[in-house]
C-alpha cells in the first residue's frame, strides 16, 4: 500500500500546479494539478497494479477514469478528447491526461468501501439458485417467468459466472437453455412473455440477458436467437427506455449486431417519447436512454440529469415511488455515471438502506410503504416472485467488477474473439 501512495505523491508533487477550467469539468470535482503529455495508455499503466476496481465515463467535459485504491481512496483522471468519430468526440488509448485528483478514503463513494458484507452478493446469487425451477427458469408465473429468468441470469453474468463457473456454472447453463426455448416458442407465439408496459419489457430484458452471455462467453448458438431478437427490440413500437436502451447497446457491444446511426437514433426517440411523467423514474429513464443510445453532450441529457439531481431523494420505508425498485436501480446507475456530490449523497442514503434491508437467506424484498408505494411493483411480478426480481437488480448493481460486456470501458468493449476451453466444452454439451 505504501508503494502506490509514494508513487501518487511523487506523481503529483511533479505535475505543474494551473488552475482547471470549471466550465468544462462538472461542479464536485475540483483538480489541482494539469500533467505534460501523459496519455490514457500511461495512466493505466501507472494505475492500474494499485487498483481494487477501475470505472470509466465520459461527459462533455472530458473522460473520466476512476482508480479505487487498497486504502478505499480513489485518483480521479480526466482526460481530453481526442479526435472525432463521425463527428463527434472520440475516446482513445492516446487521449491527452488532463488532471489528476486524489481522493481521500473518506469521500470515496464506492460500494466495495461500505460495511456491506463481503459474502452478501454470493449469498444472493445461491439464494437465487435454490429458487431456481427444475426447466431452468425463475418464476411462478408463466407470464413473469421469461423475464425474471432474463433478469436472474444478468445478476450471474454480472459477477463473471457464466456456465463455466464452478459454483453456479449448471445454475446459468439451465438459464440460458431456458431462455433459448423462449425464444423459440415465440417464433409461433409471439414475445417470449407477457410483460409488456411502459416500464418492462420481456422482450428486451431477454435480449440484454442473451447478448450479455454471448459477450461474455463466445458461444455460437446464442448468437442467432439474440440477433433475431434484437432485431424485433429495435422494430418494436412501443419501446421501453430502460430495457430497449440496454438491449440494443448491449447486442452492438457483444459484436452480435451493428446497428445505423439512423436506427439508433430512432430507438432513442421513440423511447424518449414514450416518458409519460415527470417523477424520478421517468427523468432518470430519460438520462438512461440517452445514455446508452445519443452522446452526453446531447442538450437534453444536462437538463434531464438535473431533474434527476433534484429529485434524487432514498427512503426504503417511507419512499413515494411507485416502483421503488425499478426506481433505485435506474437512479443508482445514472448518478453514477454522473459522479460528483449527488452521487456522494445518494450513495449514503442507498448503502445503509440496502445493508439494513437484506433479509438473512441473502434475499431483497420490494419495500411497501405506509402510502402505498411499491404495491403497484409488487403486484407487476407477483407476491412469489417480487423478491426475484429484487435481489437480481441489486445482485446486479453490487458487483466487484464490470464483468459486462456493456458496463466495460468504451475502448475494452470488443468481444472476445475465442470462447474459454471450459465455455467451448460446455457448448458442445448444450442443446435445446
């Protein structure tokens, strides 16, 4: 631990002292010190021995690399853009450092430096197998079941197990078999579901849930069912913002797929339109969508991502949203990506909420409060099933990594180009 806060101090003792442009770097991350010449390249290379976990996010301003150290403080690098791709900035390895900022342990606001216990996403992930049914599927509901499978499956791939893995590799091999079938009973009978509003979308979340698992795994007989469904996702009518977004992007990022910048930018309007609402959910639906789908300096994502800011407020017990769930996990990851002081309040109101609430066998519940809320999201799944599709959406934000595909780096997002032996054995063993 002492060689990398030396080579930090040593780093940033040598940096020329300037005063960094506030009107390019978001309030909440003020930087001291501007570097001569090193490029992206060089600061991972400096960086990332150190480092417990690397996040990455780009904004108007510049790139942002984020390194969490042993001790729980974190460095800050902002980069410059460099070069355009299609006319708009590009991220590069050869991206220009810009500033360098060190953050004491104290302010870090990452998960993995919060009392949330070590062994709580591993309990949540066999919680979820022994709920798993015997035809590889999650749910008591037929009309649920797709979904909530899609769901669970995105919680395992989240923390790098896919049908290789010792623990829970037969667990994720009997979901993906599952979805496979779905997917080919639709070819008759249409959406491998049921669930299709505003909010879910069986369609999508099986589609994000496949192409993730193709990513990651390299295995060919994911790739047709997941490009036939990204294509009905990207033709759908009636998309919606927080699944379409994910599911198309995801598909584009795991090599299954190119997608025009015409169609994108369709998808994206039409998700945007379909934002009824002004709530907290429909404002972070938007940034989402944006997000995944147009570029951050889109004029419309500032001033969504404000709303969020100001409307960004958690109480497990006494919250007014009507999913809350759906709500937290949306929320979490556009503050996220947005980094700053809102972040740093959300995170204190999220993590001790989610610490205080894990039942004992590892599982989440959707919270109901004393005016109603969470009723509607509890109902939407099932009084059975409500506490699966809770823990997936936590399991899935509290990872150790960014083992997905569509959460890594922009410049590490290619798909692999060979499959593991073990992943390659087991394709040849799974068949529908």
């Amino acid at each position: 631990m002492r060689t990398w806060i030396a080579l930090v101090a040593a780093l940033t003792a040598t940096l020329a002292q300037a005063q960094s442009d506030t009107n390019q770097i978001p309030a909440g991350l003020p930087l001291a010190a501007i570097t001569n010449g090193m490029t992206r390249l060089d600061a991972e290379k400096i960086f990332t021995p150190f480092t417990n976990h690397t996040e990455m996010f780009l904004n108007p301003g510049g790139i942002y690399s984020k390194y969490w150290m042993p001790d729980g403080s974190k460095v800050v690098v902002i980069f410059d853009w460099t070069g355009t791709s299609l006319g708009k900035p590009k991220a590069s390895p050869l991206n220009r450092v810009k500033a360098v900022r060190l953050e004491p342990a104290e302010t870090a606001p990452h998960v993995e430096n919060t009392t949330l216990p070590k062994e709580a996403p591993t309990a949540a992930l066999q919680w979820l197998k022994e709920h798993q049914s015997e035809d590889g599927s999650w749910g008591s509901n037929p009309t649920n079941r797709p979904a909530l499978t899609g769901l669970a499956l995105l919680a395992y791939l989240a923390h790098g197990k896919t049908p290789a893995s010792k623990e829970f590799g037969m667990t994720v091999e009997n979901g993906l078999r599952r979805l496979l079938y779905d997917v080919e009973a639709s070819k008759t009978n249409g959406t491998p579901g049921g669930i299709e509003n505003e909010y879910i979308s069986t369609d999508a979340i099986v589609t994000y849930a496949l192409a993730e698992a193709y990513g990651m795994t390299q295995m060919i007989l994911l790739r047709e069912p997941t490009s036939n469904m990204t294509c009905r996702v990207i033709a759908s009518k009636h998309p919606t913002p927080i699944w379409t977004t994910r599911a198309v992007k995801s598909a584009i990022y795991s090599g299954i797929i190119e997608v025009s910048e015409d169609d994108k930018k369709r998808v994206l309007e039409s998700c945007l339109a379909s934002i009824k609402g002004t709530n907290l959910l429909s404002r972070a639906g938007a940034v989402w969508s944006i997000m995944w789908l147009g570029q951050w300096d889109d004029i419309r994502c500032a001033g969504e991502m404000e709303a969020v800011t100001q409307l960004a407020h958690l109480d497990w017990n006494g919250h007014h949203e009507s999913l809350p769930m759906l709500t937290w996990f949306i929320a979490t990851q556009v503050l996220s990506e947005r980094g700053g002081q809102a972040w740093n309040q959300w995170n204190r109101e999220l993590l001790p909420a989610v610490v205080r609430n894990r039942q004992e066998d590892g599982r989440w519940c959707i919270p109901v409060s004393q005016d109603g809320s969470g009723v509607k999201e509890r109902a939407m799944w099932g009084e059975s099933d409500s506490d699966i599709y809770a823990t997936s959406l936590i399991a899935i934000l509290f990872t150790s990594g960014r083992h997905l595909p569509a959460l890594r780096p922009e410049d590490v997002r290619r798909p692999r180009k060979t499959k593991s032996e073990a992943d390659a054995k087991l394709e040849a063993q799974i068949s529908l």
